[in-house]
C-alpha cells in the first residue's frame, strides 16, 4: 500500500488550496492518503516556513519526504539560500513555490544540486499541471534505495596500504580538482542540529555530503571506489577515503565492503549499485568517473531518479548497454550530471578534458 501524508500543515490559502489538490491527484494514481502517519509510509509532503523549519523524522529509509516552501517576489538564489532548506527539513526532495508577475512557478530541487522548474499562469490547466507534478515526483518516490553497508574485516593484508589501483584514485581525485569539478563537500553540521545529524547517520549512515565520485576495477569481481562524504582531492586512507567493493548483496539490499581490521570506515558513495551493475555486465569498462557537469551530444536519461537507487543504476547501465562503445560511454543524468566509463581512469581524463561544461542543463 503506498500510503502517504501531510508532515505539517500548509500556512496560507494558496499552499491548503495546493495541498488539497496534492491529495486528490496522488489518489486518483493509487496512493493511499492518511491523516497521519501511519507504517508503512510511501510519502510525506512537508510544510515549512523560512521561520519554523520542524524536520519530518522519518522513521524508515522507504519513507520519501517533499518539503514545500513557498515565497512572494524575486526568487532567491536556489543553491545558496534555498538548498540549505531542503537539508535543515531533512527531506529527499524539495519544492520552492514562487509567486510572480502573475506567475507560479514551482522549483524541484534536488539533494544532488539537480534542479527543475514547472510553470503556472492564472488561466492554464489546472488538472494537467497537477498531472505534471505528479509525474515529476512519482517515479522518485517509489525507488529503492541501496545505500546500506556490510563491513567485513577481510581485506588481504597486502592492500592495507593501497596499490596502484588506489594510488590511480587518489591521482585521479586530485586532477578533478584540477579541472574545478568538486564541489566542495555540503556543511551539514552547519545547518543541521546534533539532533537531526544523528537522525541521518542512523537512517542513511550519512557522514557528510559530497558530489561526485570515482572508481576502478580490480578484477572480475572487486573494485576500488571513493568512499562518502570525503575531499575527493584528498584521497589517502584505505577503509575511510578509498573502499575495497565486493559486491551488491541482493537479498540484504546492501554493499558488501571489504576493509582492514580495526578501523572506523566510511560509507560506500552511494553510486557504487551503479558503478557495480556497470561492472558486472561490461568486462572491459576499466573506470568509472560520475561528475556534476555536461557535455554536448550525450544521451541522457530521462527521469531524474535519486542517486543510490536501484532505477537510476538499472537506468545508467542500459543507456551503457545501448552505446557504441560501452567501454567508452559518456551518460547523461538527467537535471543532475555525467557518469564516464573507461577503460582505465587515465583512459577518462584524456577523453573528456576540454569538453567538460561544469553547468548542467536543467529541464
């Protein structure tokens, strides 16, 4: 049953008017609405105030959470003033409403930094724009997430220092930066309390919040990847910085990660069901780099799914599938950035260096 809620009620006329209508056009698709939560829990759209910013604390990973905040005026800047929002109400996706010139216009943000925006004129299809909405945030709502670990002690002695693979990596790390592609990793604890920091930890074993990421291949089986939440120009530790995959566990639905004995680790990316599907089909893919950033002529998904899902991997591994050199594919993540494969990480750089656009469509 794909239950959903409200996590907080709507503050104006407009958002109970939007509400109401959130309601009967997540029924009307088979959603099952409920005036309060109840397990198990699809979706919650969240209602919140630049000036009371309760979070919905979910109680389980398959519970997706909407925060909506609406604004009158020039809409602020979304990445600077707005995207902290979605991070302080803890939520998977964020709706900014902006009302201008007789306009409203809807911004779907996303906690990868994607973003989209759909449009409303007095006068216009109001059934068709709800349709719309919907359409954005469904498939999101129902993916599964793969973003849980299984750390076992296991790691040969041999690679407790690294080899050549991770010192490739922490090279490779450093010359991203090189070209501007990092981020820098997310404050969390500046915008979220104590409180709600270990909310995060527990549910999504989240350490911080970084962008993009990059991985090897070892051999038929295993491969190297940069691990969650780290300077990815800074890549040294074996266990923390740089994790040793083994493999997606499906009936556990989490990673298997192979680490050195005594050691606190991080969390796998949470792009490794991705790079593992990849993997597993195309022996001859030697490397995979996921940056936020375009190029021209790419082929590109087409629905925006979160980052750590099983669709957006079952997704990116086709669209590998599907091209001329699966070896040699440049993917486009739709609102969102690449993923590259090579046959080795040197192998990436030298294809994509002066073709990179560090702005990323959005639509």
């Amino acid at each position: 049953m794909r239950n959903f809620t409200l996590g907080s009620q709507p503050s104006s006329p407009y958002l109970q008017w939007f509400s109401k209508k959130l309601i009967s056009t997540f029924s009307e698709h088979g959603f099952c609405y409920k005036d309060e939560a109840v397990d198990p829990l699809q979706l919650v759209f969240h209602f919140i105030t630049e000036d009371d910013i309760k979070p919905f604390r979910r109680k389980a990973q398959a519970t997706f959470v909407v925060s909506i905040l609406e604004s009158h005026g020039k809409p602020y800047d979304l990445f600077t003033e707005v995207y902290p929002f979605l991070i302080r109400s803890l939520a998977n996706h964020f709706i900014y409403v902006n009302h201008q010139s007789g306009k409203t216009t809807l911004h779907f943000l996303t906690p990868e930094q994607g973003c989209y925006s759909i449009e409303y004129r007095e006068g216009d299809d109001v059934e068709l724009f709800f349709t719309k909405v919907y359409k954005r945030l469904q498939p999101l709502t129902c993916s599964q997430l793969v973003i849980d670990n299984h750390y076992s002690e296991d790691l040969p002695a041999d690679l407790w220092a690294g080899d050549r693979i991770t010192r490739s990596l922490s090279t490779s790390g450093k010359k991203l930066d090189e070209l501007n592609l990092l981020p820098a990793p997310f404050p969390l604890e500046h915008y979220l309390s104590k409180r709600d920091l270990r909310h995060l930890q527990k549910l999504y074993g989240l350490g911080g919040l970084s962008y993009g990421n990059l991985s090897a291949r070892c051999d038929d089986e295993h491969f190297w990847m940069s691990a969650s939440g780290i300077d990815k120009s800074n890549m040294t530790e074996i266990g923390r910085d740089m994790l040793y995959i083994k493999g997606y566990n499906e009936e556990n639905n989490h990673i298997e990660v192979s680490i050195p004995p005594n050691i606190q680790p991080k969390r796998a990316s949470v792009d490794a069901i991705e790079h593992w599907m990849i993997y597993k089909e195309h022996p001859k893919v030697g490397a995979i780099v996921h940056i936020h950033a375009w190029m021209d002529g790419i082929e590109a998904t087409e629905i925006n799914y979160p980052c750590g899902t099983i669709e957006l991997a079952e997704t990116v591994a086709s669209l590998v599938r599907q091209a001329e050199k699966p070896e040699e594919a440049v993917i486009g993540l739709k609102n969102h950035g690449l993923t590259i494969t090579g046959t080795s990480l040197e192998n990436i750089f030298d294809r994509i260096e002066g073709k990179i656009q560090n702005q990323v469509p959005m639509s």
